[in-house]
C-alpha cells in the first residue's frame, strides 16, 4: 500500500478556516482516499474539519508586525518537515520560499491560486507610499510571472483575470469562482422571497470591513432607509484592517440608537458566525465604490448571499447586474442617493418585487468548481 499523500495548502493573512483555502479547497482535497491535506495561515480557532485535515499556524500577529517575517520561517519549517508533494500557494509572499523549494528537489510541484490581481491593487488601492507603489507592483508581477512558468498550474478565482494578468495563459491557467460551499446540512430559505413593509428589516454588511467596499455607505443607507422603513437595522459583521476606520466604525454603531451593530471589527469572524447572519437577515448590501481593483470580479459575499436566497443590492455594475437579474437576486441601486424620495422609491421597489422566483441557483455552489479542482489533481498525478 503506498503512503498518504500530503498536500500543503498556504497563506499568511488568510485565517486558518478561510473559507476558499480550508472549506473549499482544504475540505474537497480531504476526500480522497490516502491524503493527507495540511493547510497553514493566519492564527484562528481551530475549525472542526475531517481527521486528515490538519491546520498550522504561519502569522500569530498583526498583518504589519515582525511575526509577518517568522511567518517565512515558520512555512520553511513546515515545506521541510511535511515533505509535501504538492503544495498550493494562497498568497505571492510565500511565492519565493516557494521556487527555493521547488528548485532544491526533485518531483516537487506547486499550484498557485490567485486571489487577487496584486500588482493592480498595488498601483490603485494607495496602501503603498506613491514613490514604491510602481517598483513593488513590477516586483511582485515578476515574481509572479516566474512562478506561473514553474507551477504545475495556475488557479484564478475570477475569471477577469485571464484577460488582465499577463502570465495567465489559456493552457496553463484554470478558474475556480468563490463559489458557495455549505459546511454541513442547511435548511434553505422558503422561495419565492417577499418583502413586507411591517416586517423588521434585517440589512447585512459581512466580509472585510474597509471604505472602499462602502461600509460607511451602508451605515448612511441604513440611516435613510430607517426613515421610512421603522425598525430596519443594520448589522455590519467581519474583519476591518484599517485602523482609523474601526474607532469611526465603533462611535457611529455607538450613537445609533441600536440601529446598527459592529460584530468583529478588530480581529477575523469565524465564517460561521457569518453565515449565520445571512440566515437571519432579510436584505444583503454590497455598497461597493467603482474601482478597478475589483469592479470585474463577483464578490464571495454575492455568491453566499445568493446560496441563502438572500435578497441584495448592488450598486450598477453591468457584470453584478447581469449575474443576479436571471434569477431575480436583487435589486440594483445608487448608494450614494439617499435622498427621501429616492430612498421611498426603494421601498416601494422591494416590497414590490418578488425575488428567487425560481428558487436557489445551483450555479453559486462550490460543487462545479469542486468537480474541476478533483480534476486537475488527477491531471497532477
């Protein structure tokens, strides 16, 4: 009988039961027969996941702190000690430590899943000084262009970038959404979904917790649609990493009156604790700000909200638009209008519609991209 295979799956900020690395692709990979699945990031309590899915702590600090350096030490430690024969790299700072290995032995292979278009973010979110953004956006673009050419593939959680990032070409690169993965049994929302205007209104805010994807957007909308909608609340939930933020955060949760709650904030929310948000809320709202960063992608929470017959609103993005209007998901709406008629003229809008007229979309669940994910594995072996 030959040994369990072992497969490492890293990151550094993702928390240890993120939900694309241990649920999706930590929890698909512990099916097999003979496998042993180890995934290593960001300290968490430890979830509660099959006997050969085992979890290492990378970065038990902050995300700018000198435990972010250890983390490199601590993934060497693990790439020596496992012995893995694959390892799937969630974060391009662990892309380095990476190639070292992968070049110092043979029949060592590597995957590299793409999160995010970095070298964009880099140049367009101004989290960087101006006078370093271009060097360190070139420097991980190479860096990444080095590594696509080494790994066995390239994974891409939108399928945008296959279009924006150069060394995604079409033979060496294969999309896996965010879609949904449930984490057990769930009993599904009734369908269709309709709105009463008597009822409490649940709003929900989940995921990171930053300006650019419109938390403050959300608050001023839940303030002008408490007008005319009583007893509508808002509930903000998830991890914010702006420092600044998260005291505004807290004082304007403070004075409003129980209008609207801050659940995390200052460090990661279980994913479950997330879900079970959604399930009690009425209304999901992504408040996103146009930014090219990430105006091509379809948001996790879009997918999670849409598996719970959550109702939304986006903001008027052609590709969310036409993502939920088959399925009657929502509603698309102007944040920034929170005028009185304009806000009434929402109310009457959901109160109107009825949504997921057809029931639950199968397209937004983790199993298609499950199916490829088992695919390229084989394709590995």
């Amino acid at each position: 009988m030959q040994p369990p295979r072992t497969i490492l799956l890293a990151s550094v900020l993702k928390p240890l039961d993120d939900t694309r690395m241990y649920e999706k692709f930590g929890r698909t990979l512990a099916r097999l027969p003979q496998v042993q699945v180890h995934a290593a990031g960001r300290q968490a309590p430890p979830p509660m996941g099959p006997a050969n899915l085992h979890t290492h702590n990378l970065l038990a600090g902050t995300r700018l702190s000198w435990a972010r350096l250890r983390a490199q030490a601590r993934y060497w430690h693990l790439l020596r000690r496992l012995r893995p024969e694959l390892v799937v790299v969630h974060a391009p700072e662990l892309l380095p430590l990476t190639l070292l290995w992968h070049w110092l032995g043979r029949g060592r292979r590597f995957v590299y899943d793409v999160q995010e278009n970095f070298a964009l973010n880099i140049r367009t979110q101004h989290v960087y000084p101006a006078v370093v953004r271009g060097l360190l956006a070139a420097a991980v673009r190479g860096l990444e262009t080095l590594a696509a050419a080494a790994a066995e593939k390239v994974i891409l959680a939108e399928k945008s970038y296959a279009d924006e990032l150069p060394f995604a070409t079409p033979a060496r690169t294969l999309v896996l959404e965010n879609k949904y993965q449930p984490p057990g049994p769930e009993l599904p929302r009734p369908t269709p979904v309709h709105l009463s205007p008597n009822q409490p209104l649940e709003l929900l805010y989940s995921g990171t917790i930053s300006e650019l994807n419109g938390v403050l957007a959300a608050v001023e909308f839940a303030r002008a649609l408490r007008q005319v909608w009583p007893g509508s609340r808002l509930t903000i939930i998830g991890f914010c990493q702006h420092p600044a933020l998260l005291p505004r955060l807290q004082v304007l949760a403070a004075e409003s009156g129980g209008a609207v709650e801050l659940v995390g904030g200052a460090e990661p929310v279980p994913h479950m604790r997330i879900i079970e948000a959604i399930r009690r809320s009425h209304l999901g709202l992504l408040p996103y700000q146009e930014h090219p960063s990430f105006w091509r992608c379809v948001p996790t929470k879009l997918f999670e909200y849409m598996a719970h017959a959550l109702p939304v609103l986006v903001p008027r993005n052609p590709l969310w638009q036409q993502f939920i209007a088959p399925h009657q998901a929502g509603l698309a709406v102007d944040f920034a209008d929170t005028s009185s008629a304009a806000v009434a003229q929402m109310k009457r809008d959901l109160v109107r519609h009825g949504f997921y007229l057809q029931g639950v979309p199968a397209e937004v669940f983790w199993h298609s991209e499950e199916q490829k994910l088992l695919a390229l594995l084989d394709f590995i072996r």
